[in-house]
C-alpha cells in the first residue's frame, strides 16, 4: 500500500469534512437526513467521480472504522432497556417481525436472482436494520415522538438494531469461512447474545465503581474520556471474543447512560462524533463504485435489478411488521412506515460486508440504493400520514444519536 503523507492525510481530511458538512447541510434544506447528504459527499469525492478520497487508505479506513464504534456507543447511550420493557408485547412484535420477514423474502429474492448463499444472508441482513435516529427526529419534528405509535416505533426500532448486531455477528464470522449450517448459527447466536447479556451483567456493576473511582482525578473531560475508554475496552473484548466490535460499543453505551455523568458524557460524544461519524459515511459513498452501476454492463445491470429487489423487500417487509401487532388499534401504516429507514445500521451492515469480502463491488452498490431509497422515503411519508405538529410547545429534540445522524 502506497504511504500517506502526514500532509496529504490533513487535506484528504479536509475534503471529507468539509464535504460533508456542505452535503449534510444541503441535504437538511431539502428537508432530509444530513446523513444522505453525506453519502452523496463520499460518492463525489470519491474514485467514481472526483477521485480526492481513496477509501482504501489504511489511515482513512481506520477513522472511518473509530467512526462506527462512537456511532454505536451512541446508540446505545440513547436506549434505555427500562423502557423498552415498558413498551410491550407490541414493541416486541413489531421489532421480530421486522427482522424476520424482510430477512426472509431478502434472503430468497436473492437467492431467486441467482446470488450464492453468503451474498444473500449478508443482503437481506442489511434489510433487518431501523435507523433510530432518523425515525426520532422526524418524531420530534413532528410532534409525535411521545405518541403511542412513536413509542412503539422507537422501542422497536431498538430492539431491531439489537438483532440486527446479533444477526451481523453471524455473518461477520460466516463471512471468516466458517460453514454455514444450523451448528455455526447456533454458536455465533450464542457467542453473541452471551456476550452481551455477560457485558451487560458484569458491566452494571464494574463500570459505576470505575467512575466512582475516577472522581479523584478532578480533571476536565474525565468522564468523556473514561467513557470511551470503556466503549473501546468493550469492543476490543467483543471482538476478542468471536463477536463484532460493534456490538461491544454498543453494550459501553447502555452500561455508561446509567452513571450519574452521563449527561455530560453524552455533550462530550457528540462533539468527538461530529469529527468522526461523518467520516465513516463519507468513506462508505466513496466506496461505491459508479461504474460497477452502469446499466449497459450485464453485472451492473444485474446488481441494480438487485438493489430494485431489495428496495421493494425492505419496504413491504416493514409496512408488514407494521400490522404484525393484530390487536393493536393505533396507526399501523404509521407504526411500518416509521421503521422503514435503514439509515445508518443499513450502512454498516453494508460495509462490513464490503470490507469482508461478501458483497461484490456491483451489489455493494445495489445495497446502498435500498438504503438511500428507504432512508428517503420514510421522512416525508411520516410528514404527510401525521401531519403538522400540534400546536403547543414543540417535543425537544433527542439529544446524541440524533445530533450525530442529522447534524454531522
């Protein structure tokens, strides 16, 4: 691999952010995610078109990699398990449902259009993921986010991102060469619902004394830093372990929102993941490869007829998980629609798969138009199902994840 100078690492810098936050912001006036904005910067920057970013440098590959273990501390610093608990049997159903079946039908359209198992298990996992993110502030914009659709939507959204990790896991070590077959599954299951129910069990205890402890030190930024100390402690355990790293920074997030700083915490990851969030986006547009899209080469032609596929499976797939909940009485379109946005997990689903070697340069591509094309669709759908907000003091805006997927 050729050198990168310390000099042209800053301008590629440069480019990446800068980049991402004009597309960021452009992609808000239009009324979408700043996070579409920011594929779109990666893809301009990228070696399709202008060619200033190499997502294949070791410098840039490695920040775009830190990105993704912030964004799932993140996340996991907005779920509360409390109240996912308190949402229900429906949450509950809607979140399985909404794995299940877009998993499914992903899994055998894939299979249908010719792919080998491996590349249809890894792209119909990306179909199993909900942008929390995403889906609470369009919520919040809306007036919504306290209504009990929106609680139903954002339990089960979490819950969808924590089988999603649990389903990543499985590919992520299929993906190393392991057979697969119901044996495999079953252990990488376990390895990483053990681990996380063992990081979770353990951690409820260790990390409040860890911050108890660091209270001595009485210097500025402490809990900012003893968190991420433990989110990348967590997910270099997790993968030690046989599971993602991701899904150990993830179990930091929820173990570190319980400690009486978090708060704090949370102002202080937003502020690193503004930095590094929008370049693991930005990497991921500049990874798609405009010529392996071109309709008049047959694999291209093959590839967009795939991402065309996995459009119309994600999107029915949770419309259906939706109305999975038959005694529910709300709003169901509104509960399907809510979850359709793959948004940011769609994205690291997608470029794990990528980097492992599974998914081909053409159905890399095919992925990120399902999930452009769901994250885009959501938004205004909601707006148009739920209307203006009521009238009365707007719902605050979630804090953290939500700054770092609509704000970077």
């Amino acid at each position: 691999m050729e050198h990168l100078s310390v000099p042209a690492f800053l301008g590629m810098l440069v480019v990446i952010l800068g980049s991402a936050k004009i597309m960021g912001a452009l992609a808000q006036r239009l009324g979408q995610p700043a996070v579409l904005g920011e594929l779109v910067a990666g893809v301009l920057v990228g070696k399709s078109v202008l060619g200033l970013v190499d997502p294949g440098r070791e410098a840039v590959e490695l920040l775009s990699e830190l990105g993704v273990v912030i964004l799932l501390f993140a996340i996991g610093l907005e779920t509360d398990l409390g109240k996912l608990f308190k949402v229900g049997a429906t949450s509950l159903t809607v979140a399985v449902a909404g794995v299940v079946l877009p998993f499914a039908a992903g899994y055998a359209a894939c299979l249908a259009l010719g792919l080998a198992s491996l590349p249809a298990i890894m792209a119909a996992a990306t179909l199993t993921a909900t942008s929390v993110g995403i889906t609470a502030r369009v919520l919040a914009d809306l007036g919504r986010l306290g209504s009990q659709e929106g609680q139903i939507i954002l339990g089960a959204a979490v819950l969808d991102d924590i089988l999603g990790l649990v389903i990543l896991t499985i590919v992520t070590e299929l993906a190393l060469g392991r057979e697969v077959s119901l044996g495999s599954v079953g252990m990488s299951t376990f390895l990483a619902v053990a681990f996380l129910v063992g990081a979770l069990a353990v951690g409820r205890y260790v990390v409040p004394w860890i911050f108890r402890a660091a209270q001595r030190l009485n210097l500025p930024g402490t809990p900012t830093a003893l968190a991420l100390i433990v989110a990348l402690a967590l997910a270099w355990l997790a993968d030690r372990s046989g599971s993602a790293m991701i899904l150990g920074a993830f179990a930091a997030g929820i173990l570190v929102a319980k400690v009486p700083a978090a708060h704090e915490i949370e102002r202080g990851i937003t502020e690193i993941g503004h930095f590094l969030v929008p370049l693991f986006f930005v990497v991921v547009g500049a990874s798609v490869d405009l010529d392996a899209l071109d309709p008049r080469s047959p694999d291209s032609r093959f590839a967009l007829l795939t991402g065309g596929v996995l459009i119309v499976v994600g999107v029915a797939g949770k419309l259906a998980a939706g109305y999975a909940p038959f005694w529910f009485k709300g709003n169901k379109l509104v509960v399907g629609v809510g979850m359709t946005p793959r948004g940011e997990v769609g994205l690291i689903f997608a470029k794990m798969g990528l980097t492992a070697g599974v998914l081909s340069a053409g159905l890399f591509g095919g992925v990120m138009l399902m999930v452009i094309a769901t994250t885009l669709i959501a938004p205004p759908v909601l707006k148009r199902l739920l209307g203006p907000a009521p009238l009365g003091e707007p719902e605050p805006v979630v804090e953290g994840l939500d700054n770092l997927v609509t704000e970077a």
